[in-house]
C-alpha cells in the first residue's frame, strides 16, 4: 500500500522528538497524540502546518498520490468503492439516549470508542501519522472557543485537503481559553480494497462521540468522510456543541446553530444597500454554484454577489441582538460535474493554473496533464489518447457504445477561499455578518415554485424541518430517491429533531431583526419532456432580489397557502426568456398536489419526539389555508 515500509512502530521518545519539532507544547494535545499513535501504530509521527504544503505535495507526487494537472494543479483518485459519504456507517454517539433522533444513527458512546479502538488498532503500521492542528473559524472569532481540533491521519493526500479546507497550523491553538478545547479528530485509512464496502461485513464506521469532543473516522480516504475539520466536526461536532454551548453563555445563553449552509453577500450599487444571505441545500444541490454565482449580465452593472461560504455556516445571536453567521471554513470543496464558463465561470477561475487545486475522480490525461468531468464542454475530447476515466481505465479500451461518465458524478475539486474571485473582502473577519434572509432549497421536480417567501419563525422552521428533494450522488446509493432532509441537516444532525427545532426557535427567535426565511427550487421539470423550467445559475440571484425586496416592503408578492410567491410583474427577468408557460409553472402553487403533500409530512413530523408544538401549529395552519384555497 501506499507510503507502507517495515519500521516498526514508532516509539514514544520518537513521538515526543516529532511533537517538539511540531512546536506542539499543549500537554493534551501531546498526550493525545501519543495515546493514539500505540493504538494505531505509525512508523512515524510529523506535526504539519500550511507552510509544510509544498514540501508535502512534492512528497504526493513522488509517491504517485497524486499526479500533476498543469501548472499548481493536481490530479487524485480515490479507491473506486470510496467516492462519495457513506451516510448508513455514520454514527452519532453520546452517553445520553436522549440525544438519539430518527436520522443520526445513535449509538452510546462507550461502545463506539471501543469498537473503533479495536478496528483501528495497529491500521497505520508502515505509515506516517500526520498531527493537523486546524481551527474550524476565522481567527478571533466569538465561536472560536468551539472551533479548534487536532486530526491526525494516516493519509498525505487528506492532509493536503485539510490544508486547503481549514487553517491548518499549532499557532491557531496557541489562544485556547481552555487547553483541553480541542476536537480529537483521529482519522484512519485502513486496507480500503478489503473493507467489505456495502456488504454485511462492512469494516467501515465514521464515529462523532459528540459528548466527548472526539471523532473517530475508519476505513475511507474520500474528503466527505476523512476531512474531519470540514464534515465531522464544523458539522455534527459543531451541531451539538451548539445547542451545549447555551450554558456558557454563548449566543446571549442561546447558544449557536451550526448548518450545512452556503453564505453570500448581495450589493446593490445603485441604492448602496447590503444584504446577506444564508441558505440549506442537501450535498449536490447548489450551495457552491449560488455563494459563487455572478449577476446575470443585464444585472451585473448593478449587483455584485460576495462569497462567504459553500457548505457550513455557524449562526449566533450577538451583543447587539442581531443573527450573524460565518463560515467556519478556508477552502471549496466543489462539486465537478457541470462546472463550466457559462454554468459557473468563478469556479473556474477558482482553480485555474498555480491556485494549488486538487481534482478528485475527474477523468485525467497524464500525457497532457489536462482533467475534464461531463459538463466541462458539451463534448468530451475528441481525440481519446491518453484519456483516463476516474477509475483509471483508458477510454480508448472502451467497448463501442459504452456511455458511462468519463468522472464520476460526484467528482470534486478542493481550492482555497483566497482563490475564489468573488471572495467577500471581510471573509476573514470574525465578527461574522448579518443574516437577512435564510433559504432552504433542493432539487424538486415538481410542486416547489421557483421561491416562496415565510415571513413567521416558526413556519420558517416548519418549512426547513420538512424540506424534500431528490438523494444526490454526494451520498452513497441513494440517488434520485425523494426524501426529507431536515434543514439539509440529515447526514449531519447530531441530536434529535425535535430538540434540534426548539434550539432553531431559540437561537433565530432571540434575534431582534427576524431573518426572513424562502423555499427556493431551481430545478423543477417540466413532466412532458424532463427539461429544467428555470435556467438556474447565475439566474438565480434573480429570485433572491425578488426576497430581499419582499423583506423590505418594496414588493407584495401573491399570497398562497404555502407561503408569497412572486408575481410575473415582480421577477426582474430583464435580458431573460423564460417560455410563458414555464413561468406560469414556476410561479403557481398546485394545491391538490401540495393537499397530498401534508400528508406525507404529517408522518415525518410525527417520527420526532418532543417536536414543538409551534412547529405542529404551522403545520396545521398551512394545511388549513391549503383545505381553504381547495374549497
Ligand atoms: P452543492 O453540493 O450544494 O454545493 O451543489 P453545487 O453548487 O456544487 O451543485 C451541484 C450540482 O448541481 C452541480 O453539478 C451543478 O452544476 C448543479 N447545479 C447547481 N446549481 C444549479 C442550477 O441552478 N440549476 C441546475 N440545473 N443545476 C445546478
Ligand atoms: P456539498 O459538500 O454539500 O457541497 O456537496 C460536501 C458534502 O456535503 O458532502
Ligand atoms: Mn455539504
Ligand atoms: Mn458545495
């Protein structure tokens, strides 16, 4: 296997050397590190820091870990059984059963550690266990308290990620309030060939001891699962501690709300007015494309859109009264497929040559060091020499006729926040900002609009809670299955929903200017002959300024029993063609559909115990206006 050699396991005085020249003198972390490299049994331990990237990727690409893409640029594969989250081996566990919810596959904590112990134990002979201090947070954050962790891994090429994903480097520990306020985050690749993925004898568990502050991840190199800054911790860590934090005060004594949420900044240099906007979609569903998206072009003299954040953003209420969020992260991990200079033309930019991006499962050519994913052109390359499919396969040895993706779907690219052009100037700044509209959103074929407004909290939350879209091949096996997707929270809750739903009426109702909260869906299809209604992209933001308008009195929208939607009038599609009868879909409810609908979500809400009963109350008084609007 790779980086594997005949040392022996490293000794204690080699660990305490390594921790030394790690300038690592926090005597927890050194404990940690050394409890854990005689379970897991390394050759050696090396402490890492940003400044260790070149140094680490000449080191990958020498040992065939990863292989040149241009200029600054690499190309990764991943084991082909281990491309996407593996959302039934992921496990919540604490010592209270009470944590125990419908979706976070709960299990008591003690039986966790061991069993995971035991997996792990001696899984990184031969191999170097990197120590990766990173903060989940921008420097001087009010959360910051919440956001260090140690992870250490056995996998050079997941170092490089977390380098790209996080602020790697002990110098962001050296201000902990607490010395013990790290997230131990132990990663462990193991023999990925022989793991039984997707059989019964599945080798294969990612663990959040929530309780513990301790993440224990086996059996995976793929970013979703073996990031541990990113997923396991801004995420499910960060979801509990959240809701633990109120007894210390944080959030005014709310606590905070950590959400698999995208965060964006809209201007308008007309009025000079500033908005921000934070929104929940399921992996795969848009975050990436909309905190990146440009102002159309008949708007762009006008607008300009900030990226804050893709994936996570932590929400808390502040000194002044006001919800803020910010994102916890330092990098992009993007979807690939369908990145292209008319779909996404910041993204591109994004990972252009000498922006030290990484390519994960794209297809590669190692002759022209070039990648291309299904959508990066309206065709793949002609000329087929030297083209390899994401399992490494020559596409010139295909069988004629055969069709299958030259990357896989959920093929990523991994950049820095610093190279996306439309970072917000202030992305760093730890005060985080003002949330004024908070959307949910997933791919709905049908029944979804093209945006609903709610202007109640707890129908807001009502609305979150029963978010539905289509599965996604961010997750293993499931997709285009219709499910709900709490909030796009699913994957990644790490306590009950209904506790989950009290917080959310806590933290977003302590806020002095209510947030107003959209459902929003660009991807509804027409029945006849499957093609998307909405052009999406950076048409997108045409709905948002729709909302932000609506939240500040300067439009009315159309009322209806699920909440206002837009009027023809309103929609600013200037410089865009929409075909009427699209339209007229986008913006119309179909209320016997929606009747069916309520049905359904009766049966998800009543799964969750001690589910608020504001949250039933909006459920009912939608349902009731739907009965109203069907007589
Ligand atoms: P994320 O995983 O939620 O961040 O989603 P991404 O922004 O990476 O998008 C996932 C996939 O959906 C990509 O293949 C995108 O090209 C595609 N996508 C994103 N936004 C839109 C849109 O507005 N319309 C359509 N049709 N596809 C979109
Ligand atoms: P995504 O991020 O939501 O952008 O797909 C990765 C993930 O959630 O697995
Ligand atoms: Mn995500
Ligand atoms: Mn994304």
């Amino acid at each position: 296997g790779m980086g594997q050699d005949t040392a022996g396991p490293v000794s204690v005085a080699a660990v305490n050397e390594a921790l030394d020249v790690g300038r690592v003198t926090n005597p927890y972390v050194r404990a940690y590190v050394q409890y854990w490299a005689t379970i897991t049994e390394p050759a050696r331990v090396e402490v890492v820091s940003a400044l260790d990237d070149a140094r680490l990727v000449a080191e990958a690409l020498d040992a065939g870990e990863l292989q040149p893409a241009g200029h600054g640029l690499y190309y990764s594969r991943s084991y082909s059984k281990d491309t996407a989250r593996s959302e039934e081996r992921t496990i919540v566990a604490t010592d209270d059963e009470t944590d125990a919810g419908v979706y976070n596959n709960w299990r008591r904590g003690d039986e966790m550690v061991a069993a995971q112990i035991h997996r792990m134990a001696g899984q990184s002979a031969g191999r170097t266990m990197y120590v990766v201090p990173y903060l989940m947070s921008p420097e001087g954050s009010p959360l910051a308290q919440y956001a260090a962790g140690v992870q250490l891994t056995d996998n050079r090429p997941v170092v490089l990620h977390m380098i790209r994903m996080a602020r790697v480097g002990i110098e962001h520990l050296d201000e902990l309030p607490d010395p013990m306020d790290f997230v131990k985050a132990v990663h462990v690749t193991g023999d990925l060939p022989n793991l039984g993925q997707g059989t019964p004898e599945d080798q294969r568990y990612f663990v959040t001891v929530a309780d513990r502050r301790t993440i224990l991840h086996f059996g995976s190199s793929y970013g979703g699962n073996a990031l541990l800054g990113k997923i396991a911790h801004g995420l499910r860590q960060a979801c509990f501690d959240g809701r633990a934090s109120a007894e210390h005060g944080v959030g005014g004594g709310r606590g905070f709300l950590a959400e698999q949420f995208m965060l964006l900044g809209i201007t308008d240099t007309v009025t000079g007015k500033r908005w921000h906007v934070a929104g929940g979609f399921p992996s795969a569903s848009g975050k990436t494309n909309l905190a990146m998206t440009l102002a159309p072009d008949a708007l762009g003299e006008r607008y300009r859109v900030d990226f804050y954040g893709d994936d996570i953003a932590w929400l808390w209420v502040g000194d002044d009264g006001r919800l803020y969020a910010m994102n916890p992260e330092f990098g992009v991990f993007g979807v690939a497929k369908d990145t292209n200079a008319a779909t996404n033309p910041t993204a591109l930019e994004a990972i252009t040559p000498g922006s030290g991006a990484i390519f994960t499962n794209v297809a590669y050519n190692p002759t022209t060091q070039e990648v291309w994913w299904e959508g990066r052109t309206p065709e793949p390359p002609t000329d087929v020499t030297g083209w390899l499919d994401w399992k490494g396969e020559a596409i010139a040895d295909r069988e004629p006729g055969d069709t299958s993706p030259w990357a896989h779907p959920n093929s990523r690219f991994t950049t820095t926040l610093a190279n996306v052009p439309n970072v917000a100037a202030d992305f760093e700044a730890p005060a985080g900002v003002p949330v004024d509209a908070i959307i949910f959103g997933g791919r709905t074929r049908d029944r979804e609009p093209l945006v609903r407004a709610v202007t109640d909290l707890a129908e807001g939350v009502y609305d979150g809670l029963t978010l539905g879209a289509e599965a996604t091949f961010a997750a293993d096996g499931l997709d285009g299955q219709l499910r709900y997707d709490p909030m796009s929270m699913r994957p990644f809750l790490a306590y009950g929903e209904g506790d989950y739903a009290r917080h959310w009426l806590e933290v977003v109702g302590a806020a002095t200017e209510q947030p107003i909260f959209a459902h929003v869906n660009w991807f509804a299809k027409d029945p006849e002959d499957g093609h998307f209604r909405w052009p999406g992209y950076r048409e997108n933001l045409r709905a948002l300024l729709w909302l932000l308008a609506l939240k500040d009195g300067e439009v009315t929208g159309h009322r209806t029993p699920v909440g206002i939607v837009p009027t023809a009038e309103e929609l600013d599609l200037t410089g865009l063609e929409v075909p009427e009868a699209d339209l007229e879909a986008l913006l119309s409810i179909d209320t016997e559909r929606w009747r069916q609908e309520m049905a359904f979500r009766a049966d998800h809400l009543a799964q969750f115990e001690r589910l608020p009963e504001e949250i039933w109350a909006a459920h009912r008084r939608v349902a009731q206006a739907l009965e109203d609007a069907a007589e």
